[in-house]
C-alpha cells in the first residue's frame, strides 16, 4: 500500500510503513509519502497528524523511530527504553520482528494506544501500568508500560497473523494477552508469568462463548482477551513440557504470518502436531460459555477418589495435573466417571489450578 497525505505547514504526518519522502505543494500544504511492504489489515491503517517531533535508534538493521509532540520529549526517551527488550523478548519467542521493510514505529496519541501495524500509537501517559493503573492488581503490571507492550505484540498475533473474520478475532487478542504473559515471564521470571497470566482470571465473565457467530461481523465479548489467553496457558499445561510447547507456539506463527486464519486452522496445526485430537478441548473454550468443571468425589469408597469432567463438550477430554503439589499426578478424566486410590484425604487432595483454567467441584 501506497499512503500520500497533504498536511497543513508545519504540520506532520505519521503513517503506517516506510517513509518515503515529502513535498512542499507551494500552497501551505506539505505531503507527506509512506509506503508498506507488507499485506496489512484496513483497520490498522492510520493517519497521525500533529507537530511532531522525532528520536530514533536501532535494534540491528531494524530502524526504531518514535514520534512525539515537543513537549513530551524528554519523558518518551525515559519510557521508551523499554521498546527493545520487549522486541528482543517477542523475537525470542517467535521469531523476527514481521516487518523489517517498514521498521518499528511509536507515535503519540490523544487515546490510549492502538497496534497499527508498523506504527503502534501510543498514549499511556509515559507511566507503567495500563493509564496509571495496576492493570492485573498483583503488582507485576507496574513493572512495565502496558501499552507498548500489548499494542506492540500485535505485530506478531494480529497484523502478522490475521484472524480471517472477526468472529475469530481471539486470535488478535487472546494470543496478544498471551504475548504479555511470555514477556513477563521472559523479563521478570516465572513466578510473575504464572502470577501475571492468572490474575486475568478475576477480569472474565464467562457469558457467551468468545467466538461469534460468523459472518456477522459481531465483535467477541473482553473475554477473547483474558480467557483466550488463560486458554493458551492452559494448553501449555496440556502439553506438560515447556521445550515441545515452545516449538508448537514458534511453528504455529512461522507457519501463518502475513496469512489470515480461522480458528479451525489453529485447532487443525495443533491437533496434527501433537498428534492427538484437542478439538472439544478448544471447542469447550473457544465455542461454549462454561468452564470445564473437575468433579471429585471422596464420599463413594474410602480411600479413592471418583473424577471426572463435567463439560458440555461430551469428547472434552483434557488432562489434569491433581494429587500432592510437591509430586503432581497427570489425570485424564473424561466426562465419564473414573476412580483411582489415593491416600490423600480431600483436603489433601489438590488440583493445580494455576496451570489450567479450570473449576474443582470435591464432594
Ligand atoms: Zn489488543
């Protein structure tokens, strides 16, 4: 895409992709040339016009260059050093940044903030947190600036990787909420991952299944974020090994970028790479209201317990670490009933509810 945009003197233009050049039209109007390299979706062109100013560095070849009013200057150099680790986190994770050609951009705006594709805006008040605040309410959302971090990780899961219908559009959001779990997890440690990543779950409701009907263009509840994220982390609990599920989420974006995706494409790499069938699994999540509930039962026989899931999806067949917290055992309920002996009285018996976002019913 070509963009060309006339400006009144002496203002700026600030668009999406590579700057090519400006031209004085001789009538008080200047025009502004910005050319993408890239498929790009039309909501994320954007025009940012203002009497900006400009500061710039480099992360290797990739051009870094930030775009602020005069007066904001000083606080966006403090704030934005937190551009390139996140980058470096992002690339760790999945790969190269997805569009060298047009470089990385960010542009200050009166709203909060927005993924334009090569040209994130931003508006978060140069503070950490989301506007100020701490946005997961566990003390980890401080630590970061939430904007930069959110907006920008669309790069990768949203502009990159495009859900092909807005029905799907957790692919946009669930994934990117997941993109600010890794980096916490990759800049803070482990703990705050797992802190970070289940602190989402006090912000989901749970009222309708996050993918819409199709076709409508009937934009998901929130919940595409919160809960298509804990749903992510809780197929990583699925797949029980950090490495394997490293490799999947890496493939999964190589596989798809500058492509627009539905959800049967995910359910589909998924399934086909681990070799197993995960759909009532995503079906439960994605296109049912409730949670998967664990039924435990110590009242039946003394020294068992009986499990099983109660899901609407009858193939809902996830598995589940529960037992001693200090040696977790991998259950595979289904929404049949199991039994199994354990000494553990039903107190004792735990279910690790960190990994997973899961009810537990003991009776
Ligand atoms: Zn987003």
């Amino acid at each position: 895409m070509d963009l060309s945009v006339e400006v009144p003197n002496p203002l700026v233009d600030v668009s999406n992709g590579r700057f090519m050049g400006k031209k004085d039209l001789g009538d008080g109007y200047t025009r502004w040339d910005w050319r993408i390299h890239y498929p790009i979706n039309s909501y994320n062109v954007s025009l940012n016009i203002g009497t900006y100013e400009h500061f710039g560095e480099k992360m290797g070849d990739l051009t870094l260059d930030y775009w602020v009013l005069p007066e904001n200057m000083a606080k966006a150099r403090a704030q934005f050093v937190q551009t390139k680790p996140m980058l470096e986190a992002f690339e760790h994770y999945f790969g190269e940044y997805p569009f060298p050609k047009d470089g990385f951009k960010l542009i200050e705006v009166p709203y909060s903030g927005m993924e334009h594709q090569s040209a994130v805006t931003y508006g978060n008040r140069f503070a950490n947190g989301y506007l100020e605040r701490d946005w997961t309410g566990v003390g980890i959302s401080t630590k970061f600036d939430f904007i930069i971090i959110h907006e920008s990780g669309h790069e990768w899961f949203g502009n990159a990787v495009s859900a092909a219908d807005v029905s799907d559009m957790w692919i946009q959001e669930g994934w990117t909420t997941y993109l600010e779990c890794l980096y916490v997890e990759r800049l803070f440690g482990a703990a705050d991952g797992l802190k970070y990543t289940n602190a989402y779950k006090t912000k989901i409701q749970n009222r309708t299944p996050i993918i819409t009907e199709r076709g409508l263009h009937r934009t998901p509840p929130q919940d595409m974020y919160f809960k298509g994220a804990l749903f992510l982390h809780t197929l990583r609990g699925v797949v029980n090994h950090d490495a394997v599920w490293r490799k999947l989420i890496r493939d999964f974006y190589q596989a798809n970028k500058y492509r627009n995706i539905m959800t049967e494409d995910v359910v589909g790499f998924f399934n086909a790479r681990l070799k197993r069938d995960l759909t009532p699994v995503f079906n439960q999540y994605l296109r049912r209201t409730a949670l998967p509930t664990l039924e435990l039962d110590f009242a039946t026989t003394p020294g068992s317990v009986r499990y099983r899931w109660k899901a609407d999806e009858t193939g809902f067949n996830m598995p589940v670490k529960a037992g001693r917290a200090d040696a977790w055992q991998v259950l595979t309920p289904t929404t049949k009933w199991k039994t199994m002996a354990t000494p553990l009285a039903k107190d004792d018996f735990l279910v690790a509810t960190d990994l997973y976002y899961v009810l537990v019913d003991k009776r």
